[in-house]
C-alpha cells in the first residue's frame, strides 16, 4: 500500500470521528435540554431532584446497549455518570436564581492548579461564565472576598490523603463567610518537563507541599531532590519560562498542557484515590439546595468542662446526624482552647438537626451554621445516595421554645441551676475605692457576681455618662480583688471585643434591646449576654432580640425582667412578675430579675426580689452602694447594708420552697 493511500484512508477515518464528535456533542445538547424539562417539572412537583431508581434503569438501559454492541459496559458506564452528576447538578439550579452575569471567582494558585479546574467543573453545573483569579496565599483570597474583588472563593479543605488543610480552616473559623457550596475533586498527579526531557534526565521535583508529601515514595524511588513551591500549576509556568531540563514538576496534566510541557509520569501519588474538597465561600447566603443530599458546615465551641464534646457528639448520635468531618483549632481569642468545625449530612432546616443544635446549648459556647450546601461525596458511584433532606417548615415563632432551663456559665457561675445567682453591686462604676467598698459589700452579703456600669445609657445628656474604659478597669480590679466575676454594660457595637475581653459578662440594658447592631455583634463573641427586656418590649420582642445574639453563635444568654412602662407612676417601673413563668414556658434560657430599676426606691426592692423568687427567676441583678447618698447614679434604689441582710434572710424561706438555695 502506497504511503498516500494510507494518508488517505487515516483522513478519511479521522474525517468519521470528527462528524461522530460533532454528533455526540449535539445529541448531548438535547439531552441536556430534556433533563431541563424534567428539573423544571420537578421543581414544580416534587421538590427532589435525585430520583435513584430512575437512573438505575438509565444505567441498566445502557449497559445492555453496550452489550448489544460489544462496547465495554466499564467505559459507557463512568461516561453516564459524567453526564448524570451534571444533569443533576443542572436541575439543583433553581432556573429563576440562574444569573447570566459572569462570576468572579478566587482561589490559592495560578490558572490550572486543581482549585482553578475544580471551579470550572463547578460552575460548569451552576449555569454561570467565571472569571477565575489566583491568589499567591488563602488569606489573599479571604481578603478579595472580604473587599468585594471577588464573588466567591473556592478552597480546598481536606485531602483524602494528607487529611485537614489547617490553615484554610483557621481562615473559615475567623473570617465572616457561609459556605454555599462544596466540589470533590480527583487528583491526579502527573510528572511533566520540557519537551525532550527524559525521566532519567530529572534531579530536581518541583511542586506544592502538599502534592510533594502525597508523592513521597515515588518521588523517594525517582532519586530526586525536592522544593517547595506555591503552587502546582505555578511550577509549570516557572519551569517552561526558565528552561531547565534537569527539573521537573508534580502538577495537574492540564496544567502541564497549558504550560507547553510534556508529561513522563501520570499519576503518581503514592495511594490511589487521591481527592480534594473544596468549599465555595461567599460573603452572603445563597438560595439552600432542597430535594438533593445536603451537607451543612457548623464550628462550635465547647465549654471547659469534661466531657462537653463527648455529650456534643451523643446529641448528634441521638438525633441520628453523621458526622463527615470533625477537626479541631486552637481558639485564637482563649489559649488551650479549642474551636471545632465540623461538616455533617442534612440540611439547615432538617428537624433532626435543629433539634441537635438545641440540645447542644448546654456544651457549648458558640455555635454558628455555616451554611448548608448539596452534597457532592454521594454522587460518587460507588456509594449509595445519602439520605435526601425534605423539607420541614420553617417555624414562625422563635426557635427557642419550652424545655428545662439550661444554665449559662459565668467564669465557673451557673445561672439557671438549681443555685439561685445573686448579682449585686453599684449603679455606676465611679472611683476605686467606691467600686472597692462596693465590691466588699457584694460579697460579704453572698454576691456571685459583681455589677457596675462603666458605660452608662442616661436619659439627660447632662447626667453622669461613666467611666468608660477606665472604669471597667476599676470594676475588674475590685471584683478580681474580692474573688467576683464581673457584670457590665456595653452600649456601642465597636466597643464589644474589648469589653468582652475584660467583662465575664456584658449586660444590654433596656435602651439597647431592640440595638440590633449591638445584639449582632454580641452574637460574635464568647462573652455571656445579659439581656434585659426593653420597658415597652413584649416578652416575644425580647425573645426575638436573643435570636439575634443566638443566631450570631453566641449561646450564652441570660434574659432579665427589669419592669415596663404602664400608666402605673408609683413605681419607676411595673416588674411584670408574670413574664418570668410566661418566659419559662417559651424558653431554655435562664430567666433573672432586677427589682432596683423596676422599684426605684429602696424599700420596695426586696418586696419586689422575693416575688421573683417566688415566681421561679433563676436569680436576681441588685443595685446597692457602700453610700448611697453620694452615689452618682440612681441613689434612691440603691440597698445598703440593711436591705441586702433582709433580702438574704427574706430568700431563704421563698427558695427553699421552690427546692433551690443561695
Ligand atoms: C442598669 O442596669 O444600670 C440599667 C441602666 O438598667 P436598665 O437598662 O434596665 O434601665
Ligand atoms: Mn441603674
């Protein structure tokens, strides 16, 4: 056969695949556009996407074509499920979320590094064009999402081989992201040089860390010396602008390609099947997935006790929530303590996991949902589909509802056990030795805790506005010196990290209920909030107001009555007595008093503080004042002496009746 014949006939063959090609492509183009059909008709009936038994007959349908054809069911086999993942991932889109505009995404590397290919797969499903940018480091991209450069960052989190990407979780716990959406993706390292280059040639391995490790005994069998660099595709870049033929580098085959070198090894990580997840981040939630697999993100943070994470971990037990990844953080605002980021199947919204997140309160500190995305490690074929979360309605009313109080810990104080908590101390921080003598009075009249405000919410401008700082440096002074952890107010939202790293506990005084700024803010710390109820907020309102400090993370809340505004003047307030057993149907916090600013005379608050007693408080906020006659700030309610021993005798008795002590 002559040399120009069999030119003709490879053109000729190669002329057939190129039409074959063009129609497998547009074949793919109506499939597509049937599973259209079918997402919208599902999201108009059914709600789930995920149908099992249908795309089991898909797939037995398939292997008999390829058997009727003698084609190899393994290879039609995982190109249906290339085709099914992305069909489904298609219908997951909600078609009206679905947005033409092009988003800006961000990721460790440079173009082609596995982050780079995982976000094109990714939203290559979500119906929208990227513009994909590479950082040098993760707080880079945590940075550009912050400031708005980008839409979204995609980061890689755990490695099936090397495990947690520590660094990228220290930047989740801290930085104020939700988590939209996960990809999994399969590595697979590939040995590339310069064209020309061969095997034996290489002495020196270029590559992340990360892909260095995964390679390691290959690479030890290579003989070869080994640098890190920042990234895997970086390498490639490098290495085709320097030209060395005596270097090589570990990464993707695209990224090989994209650089013009040729690869001499494919993959060669030392244990096979080497995936990545990724975890999409955005600055704001996303329209949650329904109807498919979901995972949720959470951290926590446990109290310092033995056995908080164990009886964590039974609440998931018990409810039936599997855990897929549990990893642990140092806290970076508490030395030796630690933040937990944990990754579980089910949705945000599964009853099953409210419940958990419920039933956790007591164990933990902090709590923060951060986010509930579709689950990609079940649409691998190897493992049955995970349970599909079904929708359960939202509940209207808030989500704290009856149950036993759980009590908050103060810096070793429970309030809401069966110890009735006493919190005593003066109005307004105002000189050392007052919050000294104060302090001294506390405690030799059974203060758990010390009060005094050294930021001060008054009616007048032209009253006496506090200490501020330097106040809340006397108050810790004094209750450090008598032993008192210590109670005080924060009135400003940009005030809250320092307080909180001064106070054991920041109280929001009844001006400041509805600041939901302020609440939000309180709801990022690790500080326990006192709340009080605004004098013309319902009990709903003053839930509803917790909510806000609960759903930031911060689960240590304790509410406080301290009297409305009615038509009643003889009092400077109305305690509403009632709203103590009224909240105690509603909620697990814990419920104390404050009699002082509800009475506003002296002699009318212990009357007041025995019916909280009385009515169940978990405890009681009183103002008193070594001498109150020189006392800058509400003098005529605040107890001496006298008072504070009748007040203790008086409580004996009413306690004992309800089976709780001082
Ligand atoms: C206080 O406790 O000092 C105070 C100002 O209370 P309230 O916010 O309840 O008026
Ligand atoms: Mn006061």
């Amino acid at each position: 056969m002559s040399d120009s014949r069999n030119i003709d006939e490879l053109s000729d063959a190669r002329g057939k695949i190129d039409a074959v090609d063009r129609d497998l492509v547009r074949l793919l183009k109506q499939r597509m556009d049937a599973v259209e059909s079918v997402g919208a008709y599902k999201q108009g009936h059914c709600g789930f996407v995920l149908d099992p038994k249908r795309e089991e007959e898909v797939a037995l349908a398939w292997a008999d074509a390829a058997d009727e054809r003698g084609l190899s069911k393994f290879f039609t086999n995982r190109i249906l499920q290339e085709i099914l993942e992305h069909s489904r991932r298609s219908q997951e889109v909600n078609a009206d979320a679905v947005s033409v505009e092009t988003k800006r995404v961000g990721y460790q590397g440079a173009a082609m590094s596995y982050s780079d290919l995982a976000i094109q797969k990714l939203f290559a499903a979500r119906g929208s064009d990227t513009q994909r940018t590479g950082y040098r480091t993760f707080a880079c991209v945590f940075d550009a999402l912050a400031d708005g450069s980008v839409d979204y960052a995609l980061v890689p989190v755990e490695n099936s081989l090397v495990g947690g990407i520590h660094d990228v979780s220290d930047l989740i716990l801290t930085r104020e992201v939700t988590v939209v959406d996960e990809e999994i993706w399969p590595v697979s390292h590939c040995v590339a040089a310069l064209p020309g280059v061969q095997p034996e040639d290489v002495r020196l391995v270029r590559s992340h860390p990360v892909a260095l490790r995964q390679c390691r005994r290959q690479l030890e069998l290579m003989r070869v010396d080994v640098v890190e660099v920042y990234d895997t595709a970086g390498a490639a870049v490098e290495l085709r602008s320097e030209g060395r033929k005596d270097v090589a580098v570990i990464c993707s085959e695209e990224a090989a390609t994209a650089s013009g070198l040729i690869v001499l090894r494919r993959d060669i990580a030392d244990q096979q099947p080497n995936e990545t997840r990724f975890l999409l981040l955005a600055v704001q939630a996303e329209h949650e997935a329904r109807g498919v697999a979901c995972k949720t993100t959470l951290s926590f943070a446990v109290d310092d006790r033995c056995g908080a994470l164990a009886q964590c971990l039974m609440v998931f037990a018990q409810e039936g929530i599997n855990l897929t990844r549990l990893e642990s953080r140092p806290h970076p605002d508490a030395p030796w303590e630690y933040l937990f980021l944990a990754d579980i199947e089910g949705h945000r919204e599964d009853e099953s996991l409210c419940a958990a997140l419920r039933d956790i309160r007591p164990f933990v500190n902090n709590v923060r949902v951060l986010g509930t995305y579709p689950s990609r490690k079940d649409m691998r074929q190897d493992q049955a589909p995970a349970q599909i979360s079904r929708p359960v309605p939202r509940p209207s009313a808030p989500v704290v509802r009856q149950e036993k109080t759980r009590p908050v810990s103060v810096s070793g104080v429970e309030i809401g056990s069966d110890r009735f908590t006493l919190i005593i101390g003066p109005c307004a921080v105002e000189t050392a030795k007052q919050m000294q003598d104060a302090a001294a009075l506390a405690k030799a009249n059974g203060a758990h805790l010390l009060r005094g405000g050294a930021f001060k919410p008054r009616s007048s401008p032209r009253s006496f506005q506090g200490l501020g700082f330097p106040g809340l440096t006397l108050l810790r002074d004094a209750g450090h010196h008598h032993g008192l952890p210590i109670v005080t107010e924060a009135l400003r939202p940009e005030d809250v990290p320092r307080i909180a790293a001064e106070a054991d506990m920041i109280q929001v005084g009844a001006r400041n209920m509805q600041n939901f700024a302020l609440l939000s803010e309180l709801g990022k710390t690790r500080c326990p909030i006192l709340l009080k109820r605004g004098m013309s907020a319902t009990v709903v309102e003053l839930l509803q107001a917790a909510e806000y400090i609960l759903d930031g993370g911060n689960q240590r809340v304790v509410l406080c009555e301290r009297g409305i505004r009615t038509f009643e003047t003889a009092t400077r307030s109305t305690l509403d007595v009632s709203a103590v057993p009224v909240l105690k149907k509603m909620t697990d916090l814990p419920v104390i008093v404050d009699p002082s600013h509800a009475a506003g005379v002296r002699d009318l608050v212990v009357p007041l503080a025995l019916a909280a007693a009385a009515v169940g408080a978990d405890g009681l906020i009183v103002e008193a004042h070594p001498y109150p006659e020189e006392a800058l700030c509400d003098k005529d309610q605040a107890l001496t002496q006298t008072e504070l021993a009748q007040l203790i005798s008086g409580l004996g008795p009413v306690l004992e009746s309800r089976g709780r002590y001082l």
